[in-house]
C-alpha cells in the first residue's frame, strides 16, 4: 500500500529543509543559496583572480609613475655633438640613428630657438634643421641656473635621448657649463 499522500508530504518537507538548509533570509531578501554555490565557486575564483591582477598591475604603474627621475649629473655623455648635427643625423637615417642615440646620454650644444616653462618642466628647444631641433626636457627638481638662458644663446645640455617625432627628443636634460 502506497500512501501518496505521505509522498507528497515528505517531498514538501524534503523541499522546505531544503530551503532551510540552503538559504539565510533576511526578511524575503536571499542571501547565499546552495545549490547556486557549486556553480558560482568556479566563476568567484576568477572574479577574484581578476580584480587582484588588476590590483597589482595597478600597484606597478603607480609605482612607474611616481618612480624618481634619474639625475644625469654625474654620468658621462656618450656622444657629444652639435643640435645640428643630431637632428641631421635623424632625419637622414631614423633606423640607424635610433640604433646609434635611443635611451643613450647625449651632450647637446646648439643655440635656443625657443623655451617654454610649467611647473615641473623647462622645454628648450635647440636650432636642428629648417623643419624641427632637438627638445630638451629638463625636470625644475634639478639645479637650474637662476637667470634661465635666453631665446638666441648658445647652450650646452646633457640628457637621455628617447626619439624623433618632428624634433629629437631628450629627457632628464641637465645644463653643461
């Protein structure tokens, strides 16, 4: 003899443990269900791997950013030569130019055809050619002459040369007596 009836109530009870074992309610508010819990475990670890590559990738371009700038002071140049004869070398030949200058320091000497200033930089740029110079990017951290020099005077600088893009540009650029 079967007795639906207690069929039918077992799975009602069956069904109410259920909801009782699985979920914590707040009101009618759910909060964690169990079944869900298998499924959602594998897309929780990559959620959280995720947000904590994204952490350290955030943490290391924050470090980039606000990393200290190298004072080129006390380094030797490794090539010395005149704006003119720097930008020329560029604008012939950038493949071997870049070979020869990229990320090497260089001392500049040449005359100001323009200076421009902001809070944390001094920009000069030095006669190259008829279409562009080499621009010099100097940080106001370092020790710069109190009368800043002038547009037409003759300069020497000593920077890091990091390419050509209309001008050649240098960065971390220190004024050479």
């Amino acid at each position: 003899m079967f007795n639906t009836y207690s069929a039918a109530g077992s799975k009602k009870r069956e069904t109410a443990d259920k909801k009782k074992r699985n979920l914590f309610l707040t009101g009618h508010l759910v909060i964690f269900n169990y079944n869900s819990c298998k499924a959602m475990t594998k897309k929780s670890i990559y959620i959280v791997l995720g947000i904590v590559c994204l952490l350290i990738i955030g943490i290391i371009g924050y470090y980039w950013y606000q990393k200290p700038r190298q004072s080129l002071v006390d380094v030797p140049a490794q090539y010395t030569l005149s704006a003119t004869q720097l930008y020329l070398d560029f604008s012939t030949n950038e493949g071997n130019a870049n070979k020869k200058f990229i990320e090497k320091v260089i001392l500049v000497e040449g005359e100001i055809q323009q200076i421009e200033s902001s809070d944390t930089t001094i920009n000069i740029l030095l006669k190259g050619g008829e279409m562009g110079g080499v621009n010099c990017t100097l940080s106001s951290n370092n020790a710069l002459p109190k009368p800043l020099p002038v547009q037409g005077a003759h300069i020497r600088l000593k920077g890091k040369c990091i390419g050509f893009l209309m001008n050649v540009n240098i960065v971390d650029a220190v004024i050479e007596n």
